[in-house]
C-alpha cells in the first residue's frame, strides 16, 4: 500500500497522499463503487486516470470513508455524506486528498517548464514577484498555478478567473506558506496557502485564513 505521505495540518484537517505503484485490478481490490462511480470508472479511457480514481477511493479509506460517503454537487465538487469538507487531487503517479472541518482544497501539480509558455494565462497581481524568480521560475509558477487550482476547488463557483478573481501573494520556496485571496463579485475572502515538494511535484493546499495559524 504506497501511502506517500500524511500531512496533519491542524486538529481538524489532515491530508493523504498516495503514489500510484499498483495496476488498475489491483487497485480495484477491498473497494466497493456506487453504480455513478463504476460509470464514470468505465468509461475513461487512460489508465493512469483509472488508477488515480481507485488511489482515491483507498485514501478515502485511511480518513474512514468508503466511495458511498462521497457525493458531487452540479460544479463537480466533492462533498462527504457526514458535512465534512473534502477535496481531491491526481497528477500522474500522485493523488491525493484533504478533509477538514473547515472549506478546503488540494491541488497536486507536476514541476513542467512549459508552465511559463501559459503563465499569462493566471497570473496577473503576481506579474512582478514572479519576474524576479530567474532561478527557480518554473517551481514558482507551479505553487502560484496549484495555490489558484486548490482555492477554485474550495470556492466551488462557477465563472471564478484564475487570472482575474484569485491573487497569491509573494512567497519562498524555503518557506512553504503563502497567503491568497479571492475577489469575486465584491466580496473579498482570504485563504492560507501551504505547499510542498517531493519528486519534482507540487502539492499545495489552501483553507480559510486565522491569523492564529502564523
């Protein structure tokens, strides 16, 4: 069982992250699927996505659940049956998942230099902090692009702008917090954001700010 890494955040959050060693029938084994899930299973085509699925459905076993505690709202964001917040991540060979008590979200993305061929596209407020970042420019991005995807997860609303809506503030890699906000339709909310790295991929997780945490 490739249990990568356990993360406890704080007393009410915590998150799973699994390597995905197995085959597809090997994963399928101990896990039960509602009908919805099987379909969806089914029909993909890539391997490695039904893998990532199952890798799921056995982290959600190490946080307690099975497949039938987990449903999904009309955005596509995942809830849990007991009010629990979850979100869910896969890239590659890594998946994973964060449950808390609190709004949260995940986001696993691979260290790829053409991010900056597409950095246009989501950064905008962070243009002059990542300008300076000649030497480590290609994980910069990557934290910016998972900060954003994890806090669009845990905002759940269609029509929220990567480029326009979500703004990371400017960090160092040595120190793996960061701050974000979103600014949709007047209301301004504020998030803290934690990253890691591990075999040239980046995790990054945000939820609600307290200025406690710090």
């Amino acid at each position: 069982m490739p249990l990568y890494k356990t993360i406890a955040v704080d007393p009410n959050t915590n998150v799973w992250i699994w390597k995905i060693e197995e085959s597809y029938e090997n994963l399928c084994q101990g896990i039960s699927l509602t009908e919805h899930c099987q379909q969806r299973v089914t029909r993909m085509k890539s391997d490695i996505h039904k893998r990532g699925f199952m890798s799921i459905r056995h982290l959600l076993a190490l946080a307690g659940y099975t497949d039938f505690d987990l449903f999904y709202d009309d955005f596509g964001k995942p809830h849990l049956q007991d009010g629990k917040y979850i979100s869910i991540t896969h890239s590659f060979e890594f998946a994973g998942i964060i449950v808390s008590s609190v709004p949260v979200g995940i986001d696993i993305e691979k260290q790829r230099e053409k991010i900056d061929k597409i950095a246009h596209k989501f950064i905008d407020s962070e243009k002059e902090f990542v300008a300076t970042q000649t030497e480590h420019k290609v994980r910069v991005l990557t934290v910016i692009w998972g900060a954003k995807e994890a806090l669009y997860k845990l905002y759940g609303t269609a029509g929220l702008s990567f480029e326009q809506h979500i703004h990371i503030m400017p960090f160092e890699l040595p120190m793996p917090f960061t701050y974000g906000t979103i600014d949709y339709k007047g209301v301004i909310d504020h998030y803290d954001i934690t990253f890691t790295e591990f075999e040239g991929f980046t995790c990054v997780y945000a939820q609600p700010y307290v200025s406690y945490n710090r």
